[in-house]
C-alpha cells in the first residue's frame, strides 16, 4: 500500500521440466494479485490470476511479468473479469503487463474482460518480446462501462517485438476526456466493447496470411514477420468473446 493506492507485481516464469511437462519455478503474486497453478494438459502449465481485491482503483499500481524459457508451455487465464473503479485517490491507476516468451517457448494469454466503470481512469500497457521461434497467443478485451452505465477513462497501449523487431504499436483511448472522436465511425462507431488477439507463429513466415474481414465488426491483418492481428468491435462483452473466439479457431487455436 503507498499514499496514493495500492502497488502489487505477480510473476510467472515457466521452464521445461526436462520429462515433457513444465514447472512453474517461480510463481509469485502479491496483494490483489493472486495466482493459482491448474490442471494442465500435455505439456501446457496452467495458471489463473485471482483477483484478491477490487480494483484496480485510482492511484492503484498492478504489475505481471511472464516469462517462458525454451520449450516450455504456458496458458494464463483469469478467474473473473477486472473492473476498473472509481477510489478516494484522485489519480490515474495503471496495469502493467510485461510478457516474455524465448525461442521455442509458447504462451497463451487469456485473460477474462476490463471493465471501466463511470468515474475510473485506468492506463494498460503491455508489452511482449517473443524469440524468433517463440508462439504466442495474446486476447485483450474492453468493455466500456457495466449496464447502462457511461465508461470511466480507459488508456491502453499494446506493443508486441519478435525477434526484437517491433512488429506492433497499438494505442487507444476511449471515455470522458480522450481525444475526440474515438466513438466516432472511424474508431468504435457507438460500440461498448472492443478487443485484439495477437498471434505469432513461426509457419506465418513462410506461409502469410491476408488480409480480411471476419464477420461483421471483425478484421485480420497480417503484421510484418510471423505475426497477425485480429481487431474486433461489438455490442457487448459476450458479442466480442464470441467473435474473438471464432476467429482463433478459424486460425487452428
């Protein structure tokens, strides 16, 4: 706890166990940010975030760092959706994810939505170096506010590096106070709910794909390198998961 909210860091590493498994060597989280290892399958670990606390409220300071060494697989999930609220200290919070996969590792991050609620404001930033034969999975999802209910301030960027080329630098700002126009029919055209899936593999070298629609509201775009982007808008939450979901079957999971 610091005078202006609460600070709290979670870390992950995964590392081949060696007999076709991986273990969790380090598996720490702190305050808010609980984490809990599940069931795995095959060789992929399984670890849920579970949320201790509300929040992230103003002046709040999260943090999650993952890293997967060679040839491990990780699967990150949270147990419930996080709800940026409104707190007694007038400043912005901010929820930093930093995920790390080396080559021949995989990871897939797949948390549940942000909610920003009326009176929140809220900076996501997350930041991803994969090795040149890492893989990767990366689901983020925003709902701007709960049931007829106005958005807080919500500010996120994504940055994402393969190989160490920068091969995405996405920002968006939505709510009281971000530029104009972002409801507008160039941004999020009177929608709630706005999410991206990220996948990098190998093969996308060899094989790239096109650029397309996927639906009404969704497109894929091919990134420079293994690597494609899948943005999508939508009504409500449950709308966005569907759309997302479909669209990472249609790309083999």
């Amino acid at each position: 706890m610091t005078g202006r909210g609460v600070s709290a860091v979670a870390r992950i590493v995964a590392r081949d166990d060696g007999r076709g498994g991986t273990s969790l060597p380090v598996l720490e989280g702190e305050g808010p940010l609980a984490l809990r290892r599940t069931r795995g399958s095959g060789a992929e670990a399984r670890v849920m975030v579970v949320g201790a606390m509300s929040g992230p409220l103003g002046g709040d300071r999260f943090g999650i760092e993952v890293r997967v060494e060679e040839g491990a697989r990780l699967s990150v999930g949270s147990a419930a959706a996080t709800i940026a609220l409104p707190g007694q200290v007038k400043e912005e919070a901010r929820y930093d994810v930093r995920l790390d996969v080396a080559d021949g590792g995989e990871l897939r991050w797949l948390p549940e939505q942000l909610i920003s609620a009326k009176g929140s404001e809220l900076c996501v930033t997350t930041r991803v170096e994969v090795g040149a034969r890492g893989r990767l999975v990366v689901r983020e999802e925003q709902v701007l506010g709960r049931a007829g209910e106005e958005p807080g301030r919500l500010g996120s960027r994504l940055t994402v590096r393969v190989a160490g080329r920068a091969v995405l630098d996405q920002e968006l700002a939505c709510g009281p106070g971000a530029p104009g126009g972002w409801d507008g029919a160039a941004v999020l055209a009177g929608h709630r709910a706005v999410g991206q899936l990220v996948i990098v593999r190998p093969e996308f070298a060899e094989h790239p794909m096109g650029a397309r629609m996927l639906g009404d509201g969704a497109a894929l775009m091919p990134l420079a390198g293994p690597a494609v982007l899948v943005s999508a808008v939508a009504g409500d939450a449950l709308r966005l998961r569907r759309v997302l979901d479909e669209a990472l079957a249609q790309l083999g999971g």
